[in-house]
C-alpha cells in the first residue's frame, strides 16, 4: 500500500497529452490549447467611441460656445472624416471611428441638442474622455492565449474579437465506464431481495461531463473471471481510459485486478493509505489509462476527483490539472485515527467549511451537499474548531 503522494505521483509520470487537432472555434468548448497564441491585430485597430455622443477637439472649445453639428458616424460607417472644423462635433456611436482629429467624445446625456447645435453641460471633460485608444485592450503579438489554457466562453469570446475562427486544440480522451457486480440493478427497475440500485455509473457520467467529456459507452458486466475478462478486454479496444467500479478489492468475487492482468494492463499501484478508496487501483496499457474503483459510491467519487479528474485534465492538456485547493477554517471538530488520509465531504460557508454527516462511503447523502472535499493528513488524529484545513474545490 503506498501513499497519496506517491499514487498522485505515479499518476503524473504515466499520464502523456493526447495528439492535436484543429478544430472550428465554435467546436473548441472545454478543449485546452496545444499551443501559444499571439494576437493576429491590435484591438481596438482604430479610435473607438465608448459612447454615444459627439466628437470634437477639445482644445478648440471655449467653455461656452455651442457646437454645430452637420455629420455623423454610425458604427461600421466606412466613410472617411479627415478633418474637423473649427466649431464642430461629429455625431458619433458606440463602437463608431472616432475621427483622427478629434480628441475627445462628450456623451449625448451631457449636452443639450437643438437643430443642429448642441451645448455641453459637462464641464469636467477631459482630453481624451470615452475613447478607446489603439491597442488599449491588446497589442498584435501579444500572447492572449497560452498552451494548456482551457478554451471558456470568456476565451472564445476574447479571441473571436480578434478574428480567429480555429484553434488548435489537445483530443480529449473517449472514457468507457465499466460497472461490475450482480447484485446491481438499473433505476427504474424493480428490486428483489439483496440486491441495490447501481448509481456509480451515473456520478461518474455527470463528472466527466464537468469536464467537458463524456462517457462513450457504459458497460455492465457480471461478477465472474470470464464476463469481467471479456468485457475488459471490448473496453480496451475502444476507449483511451477505462474507468471499473467494484471488483477492485481481495473478495472471492473480486475479478478486476486478475482480469486486467489477463488483458495485458501493466498495474501501477493498487491500494492507497487514504479512507475513503482504499482499494484504488491505477494500471496502464501503451498509452491507455485504467482505474479500477471502489464498489461503494461515496468512494468511487471521492477516487474520481481526487485521482481521475487531473489524469483526465492531464490527457486533455490543461495546465491546471489538480483540483483547486484552498486553506479554510474548519467549523468543527474532527478526531480520527493516524496511518490513513482522510478525505471528508464538505460544505462551504461563508465563515469557513462544515464537514457533512453520513461520511460513510456507502452513503451518498452527503455527496449530493458537498462542493468540496476537506484533506485531513495521515499523521493528524484532531483538527480543533476553527483550525485550518486544507479543502479541495469539487468544480473541475
């Protein structure tokens, strides 16, 4: 049995990127860059208005004078207006080319228009008010976004302003989620005696979709050595991770860990001082990844976040591949024997984090609460109330 630390460290150095690909801005939602980008253009490429309003030379203003207004700028407008008379503002818009020789733009709320004239009632205008200057948000061959960034709305929004349509991207990995065990049945369907519903399929599925991923295919198979050979070695052909539940532990109906063997799965670690998960198993295969989880929920989740999600990040070619982790007071007690990492279901609050009841890994009801996991090290046996605890964000 090897540590946390070490597991997360096997991890990382058996986890490669995926190839790349050029995708469609439009398609490129949750990839991660597979390379630097600089901005193709300054923008703004022009003086742009930030206002409705009208544009003029400040200094040729008195104070008092009205100004006169004979033309105007809609946003787009490809006329050209070189020069600006002595006296006169150019009706401008939002977004509008503010005119080279004007050098300030007054809104329309400040001013009282009649006819053709207008007379400003701000006098606190400065050179330069409500225009954008050339290159003010970004310079051409300014870095604006960097390989392993996730593209985002805000990204692809930001980059579709300076005219870029594709990208190229990390493939993001096909999971397959295999779900072992005959006493499981499928919601929706009627129970008999000694046996539950099978929900692990369905929180790893709604997890991988946290991440931009979805489960290609969910396959179910029996507790016998020949079903689980089988069905692992269908999984292994499709899928570039394999994600198990059940099976991974030292019953007499545990298959999983000698049918992985069967099929060529070179195992890395399996089982780590940590509570709960402690049967987690992580094998490779070439470039294939295999996790073979606990059967009880809250650990299969509790597996998921801490150990599958950044190999998945690290697939997709994230930078930031662990989850979030971030020091906050406990608001309770927590008392727990040494040798074992314990990783408690929390609830952030606005004065620190709660650890939830019903911690028990065959228990869900705290899951369905929690947005974060509270870390408690091996070595510790009591955090007081109020102590600091380290706490990983449950929102990959």
């Amino acid at each position: 049995m090897i540590s946390v630390a070490e597991a997360q460290q096997l991890i990382r150095e058996h986890t490669t990127n995926g190839s790349t690909i050029s995708l469609d801005l439009f398609e490129a939602y949750g990839y991660a860059a597979a390379a630097d980008i600089p901005s193709p253009i300054d923008f703004p490429s022009f003086k742009q208005s930030a206002m409705d309003g009208y544009a003029f030379r400040l200094g040729d203003w008195n104070g008092t004078d009205p100004l006169f207004v004979e033309r105007e700028l809609q946003a787009g407008d490809q006329q050209q207006i070189d020069s600006i008379h002595p006296g006169e503002a150019i009706r401008i818009f939002t977004g509008s080319k503010v005119p080279d020789e004007a050098d300030t733009v007054v809104m329309q709320e400040h001013v009282e228009r009649t006819g053709n004239k207008i007379r400003i009632t701000n006098m606190d205008l400065i050179r330069g008010s409500h225009i954008r200057p050339i290159a003010s948000q970004t310079k051409q061959g300014d870095p604006i976004l960097k390989k392993g960034d996730r593209i985002t709305a805000g990204v692809a929004g930001f980059i579709a302003g300076l005219g870029i349509a594709r990208v190229d991207v990390y493939r993001k990995p096909s999971c397959i989620i295999l779900t072992t065990g005959k006493e499981l049945v499928k919601p929706g369907n009627s129970l008999h005696e000694g046996q539950v519903y099978e929900s692990n399929s369905f929180a790893l599925a709604f997890g991988l979709q946290q991440l931009h991923l979805g489960a290609s295919e969910i396959m179910w198979t029996d507790d016998t050595k020949e079903e689980t050979d089988l069905a692992i070695q269908q999984a292994l052909e499709k899928a570039d991770v394999l994600l198990i539940t059940g099976g991974v532990s030292v019953g007499e109906y545990d298959f999983v860990s000698e049918a992985l063997e069967t099929n060529g799965v070179q195992k890395r670690f399996h089982k780590v001082k940590q509570k709960p998960g402690k049967p987690l198993y992580f094998g490779t295969k070439g470039d294939k990844t295999i996790f073979g989880l606990p059967g009880n929920p809250g650990s299969v989740l509790t597996c998921f976040y801490e150990y599958v999600v950044p190999c998945l990040r690290m697939k997709m070619g994230c930078t930031q591949a662990d989850l979030l982790s971030i020091s906050l007071p406990s608001l309770n007690e927590i008392n727990k024997k040494a040798g074992l990492i314990h990783f408690l279901k929390g609830k952030l609050k606005p004065d620190g984090v709660e650890v939830l009841d019903h911690q028990e890994s065959y228990k869900m009801n705290a899951f369905a609460e929690a947005d974060c996991l509270i870390v408690v090290d091996e070595d510790v046996t009591h955090v007081s109330q109020g102590e600091l605890v380290t706490v990983h964000l449950l929102n990959p």
